[in-house]
C-alpha cells in the first residue's frame, strides 16, 4: 500500500501509466520455481532480465515494477518507492519500446486467453460465500508532518468464507436473542491470518499454536421480514515468536454487526472491528524502532462482487483449501 499511495498517486506517474496496460500479481507465486503456469513462466522470464535478476542473497525474490512487451522482453524495473525514480524507470521502458522493432514486441504466436495449464487461486472464490474487505491501520498515531506515510499507513486483504462458513455466522432462530458461538476452526482461521501486524509492509500469518484465545458469538437482534440483524463479539489474544525469536502478537476485543437476508442465503451488511494492542516485529513489517505495544485496528467489511474485490487472500494456502503452491 505504500507504493501505491506515494507512487501511483503522484501526476507524472499517472500520466505516464497511460501508456502502459498496467497489471499486478501476488509475487510470491510468480517468481517461485515451483510454480506452474503462463503466468509464472512469463514473469519469471522478465524478472531475470530485470534488477534482481539471479539475486539468491539475501533473498530470492523479484518484487517490484516491472516494464516489459508481450514477446517477454524486459523494457525496464524498479523496486523503490520514490516516485521521481519510477517515472524515470518508465520514460527509459518507453524509449526502449518506440525504439524496438515490431517483430521484438510481440509473441510469435497469438496466446491462449484462458490455458488449461492456468493454476490461480482466484479459481477457488466463493461465489456462494461471504467475501470480506480486511483494512488495518493503527489507531491513534498524529503525523509529524504530511510526508510521515507511516502514521498514515494502512493495509488491504481479503477473507474469503465458503458458503457453509458463512452460514455458521447466522443462528438458527429467528427471535431476538438467539445467539450461535462462531465454529472454533472459522474464528481461529480469522485470527491467525487477519489480526497480524501488516500495516506498513508483508508479516507472515500466526501459527495455530499461537492463539491462546479466539471467539465470536453472533446474536439475533432484530427480524424485519426476511432480513436478519446481528450483534456479533469476541475477543482475541495471539502471542507468539518471530522468525528472529522476538516475541510478537496481538490482544484485543472485537465487536460488529450484521445483516443476513434468509430468502437469498446471502449477507446484505458485514462489519466487525477488532480493536486492540498489537507487539513485536517481523522481517518486512517495517516497525523497525516501533515495536510496540500500540493499538491497531482491523476492519472487516462487507466486499463488492467486482474484479478488484476478487483478489485472492494474502494467506490462501493457509486456508487448506488446495490450488497452485
């Protein structure tokens, strides 16, 4: 996200952006060896033309911006957030494509819009289920000044709950006060990949030996025809250790409400917010000299059914759903 805000914001980048057809994956899967697929073996063709090309120290990964034409190509690349350094990086992809023959721009042969070879886990979406916004932000940090992205800094993810899940939400009856405790497997699935500390960069999700507490109970509150309003609380406490042996976690309340229409089998309002202190550090979370304790939010809301809300959750392989590794 802070690329995104202090990149793809700034008016000499959107400008030259129209001359590109912008995309974005979920690098991990792409550069991995491992990974089958056109995706992965185009990207991995570009990435080792490009600025971390053949890097196995300190890490392996490819992440970035890159410029590249159909053919496979590499026109350009980047890894920074400055925007002034990125613009720079696309005026050199543009010169490089005007300059480049025709023949050199494009594939020898037209390509399959949609390979059997494809794994994506956007495949497995539930179309049926719950589909949840997850923002996360800290709470309560004053800039120092309008360029301090980190006390402004937040974060995007998605939760996926198949049809079943989704369900367990909702009590059986329909009067005021019926009340259902969420399945212990749903809610620790939430905890341990939901309320990390992702604010201001990548942390990875807690294991499950982790949570020493997890719960919500959802409670009927109002029936108004077929629509059903619901009070929905818990609480959650996580700690455990980081890759570097520091401790991290986080311990907070969570309280939302909701609105499940029974004719459709269909949520129509979804907020829940957990509200509490999160500590510690990981590799790339970037809270290097703040490691807390301090307060953060996570806020899931209800998503549209829009290809931008269709994103795969940063976790999809803890889900145990299967799809591409």
């Amino acid at each position: 996200m802070v690329g995104r805000a202090s990149i793809f914001s700034d008016p000499d980048v959107v400008e030259l952006a129209k001359r590109f057809v912008p995309a974005a994956d979920e690098v991990g899967f792409l550069q991995r060896k491992s990974s089958k697929g056109p995706e992965s073996e185009w990207f991995r063709g570009v990435a080792e033309q490009g600025h971390y090309g053949g890097r196995t120290v300190p890490t392996d990964t490819r992440q970035g911006i890159y410029a590249a034409a159909p053919s496979g190509v590499l026109l350009a690349s980047i890894n920074h957030n400055d925007p002034r350094r990125v613009a720079a990086m696309l005026k050199t992809a543009l010169a490089v494509w005007d300059a480049m023959p025709r023949a050199k721009r494009l594939p020898p042969s037209a390509l399959d819009k949609d390979p059997a070879s494809r794994p994506r886990w956007e495949a497995l979406y539930p179309t049926d289920g719950l589909v949840l916004r997850v923002h996360t932000r800290d709470v309560g940090r004053v800039p120092k000044s309008s360029d301090d992205w980190k006390t402004r800094a937040w974060n995007l993810d998605f939760a996926w709950f198949r049809r079943d899940e989704g369900l367990a939400f909702v009590p059986e009856g329909d009067k005021p006060g019926a009340r259902v405790d969420v399945p212990t497997a749903i809610v620790r699935r939430l905890a341990r990949l939901y309320l990390v500390d992702n604010v201001r960069g990548q942390t990875p999700a807690f294991e499950d030996r982790a949570i020493e507490r997890a719960v919500i109970t959802s409670e009927v509150v109002r029936v108004t025809g077929d629509r059903v309003e619901l009070r929905l609380v818990g609480e959650a406490r996580i700690v455990a250790n980081a890759a570097d042996s520091k401790e991290r976690g986080y311990d907070g309340r969570l309280l939302g409400r909701a609105t499940f229409d029974r004719k459709t089998s269909r949520f129509v309002a979804f907020e829940l917010l957990a509200l509490g202190s999160r500590w510690g550090a990981t590799r790339y979370n970037g809270r290097e000299g703040d490691p807390g304790p301090a307060p953060m939010g996570v806020l899931f809301s209800l998503a549209d059914d829009a290809p931008s809300d269709r994103v795969a959750p940063a976790s999809m392989w803890e889900y145990g759903w299967g799809g591409p590794r």
